[in-house]
C-alpha cells in the first residue's frame, strides 16, 4: 500500500470512491482500479460491506462471495496484487448502495481505525498468512450459500478481517476471526434448528 493510502482511513477511501460515481454504478473491475490494487484488504472490504445488508436481491451475496473467494484463493497464492476475471469484474452495483452500506458501517469503522496499529505481523507472514487466505475463502463459501438471513455474518467477518490486513493489526483480524466463527455457529444453530422444526412438523 502506498504512504497516500496509508495517510487516509479506509473508509473515507471508499467513500470517496462510492460519491465518485453518485447516481451510476460501480463495477467490481472499478472498484479494484479506483484503489489502484494497492491492498487485498481495502477491495475485501469494499465487496464485503454491501454484502452485511441482511436483505439483499437474490444472488447478490453470491456475487461478492465469488468476488471475495477468488481474491482469497489469489491471497493463498501469494500474489502481490488482486485480479478479477473480466466476468466478474464486469458485475457491478449502485454506487449509492455501496454509500449507504458504507455511512451505516462508517461509525464502528472510524473507531476501529482509530484504535488500529501495526501488531501481531505474524499473521500477515508465511503459513500463517495461507491459513488466514483460507480462512476468508470459507467465509466467502459461507456468503455465497442461497440461504436467507446467512449472509449479514460472513459479510461482517470478512469486512472486520479485511480492516485488520489494511492496517496491519493482527488484532483485529484475529477478532474477525472470532466474529467469523461466531457468525457460523449462528448460521448452523439457526438453519439446523429450523431443519429439525421442518422434520418435527411432517413427522407431527
């Protein structure tokens, strides 16, 4: 990441390129060259914040999970700068939705920025960084599941995780770990205890 990008929050980047194209949309490919592939973690954040709204059209979380996989499986190669596909860079979304998600998530994000510093750098190195790049693309997995109410979770996870790799602070992402797993287990208790309701029912 360059000093510029580390001058300036991640959030009022991202803001500034959501107001940049108010009133049209944003493909993903946009989204990537409007922060000049500078960081896996700010265009991670940028695909997961509009994918926490927990109502969204069908197929839109799949998007950005496809989006956010092929990132972290990129993360998991190493490779020093993210790449989309053109089918997938083509996908795009209103530039406005990205402003709102970003406004709603604007408050915790600052605070979090605020507390940010360079810790824990083992995460962000050798096998540790592989595990934290298959981390996300299960999360990723996880938000692209056709389920309702499953995707406001992993999206928040991945956001707070992507945070943490663009400030370099291992806490935080070790916290968006923590609130992955969270996130999971709720999904799990959720669709597991509905599967079993659905059974009692028929078998009733």
């Amino acid at each position: 990441m360059t000093e510029e990008a580390r001058g300036e929050g991640a959030s009022a980047l991202l803001l500034a390129l959501a107001r940049s194209r108010r009133g049209g949309r944003l493909t993903l490919g946009e989204i990537a060259a409007g922060l000049g592939g500078r960081s896996f973690g700010l265009l991670l954040l940028a695909l997961a914040l509009p994918a926490w709204i927990p109502v969204l059209p069908p197929g839109v979380p799949s998007v950005f999970g496809l989006a956010i996989a092929l990132l972290a499986l990129q993360m998991a190669l190493r490779r020093p700068r993210p790449w989309l596909p053109g089918a997938v860079a083509r996908r795009g979304l209103a530039a406005a939705r990205l402003e709102r998600a970003l406004l709603r998530a604007r408050p915790w994000l600052q605070r979090l920025e605020g507390l940010c510093r360079e810790r824990q750098r083992w995460l962000f190195e050798g096998p540790a960084a592989v595990l934290l790049a298959l981390w996300l693309l299960l999360l990723a997995l996880a938000l692209m599941v056709p389920l309702p109410m499953t995707n406001s979770g992993p999206a928040a996870a991945i956001a707070l995780t992507a945070l943490g790799l663009v400030e370099r602070d291992g806490l935080v992402v070790l916290g968006g770990i923590l609130l992955g797993l969270l996130g999971l287990a709720v999904i799990a208790l959720f669709w597991g205890g509905a599967w079993l309701g659905l059974q009692w029912l028929l078998g009733g």
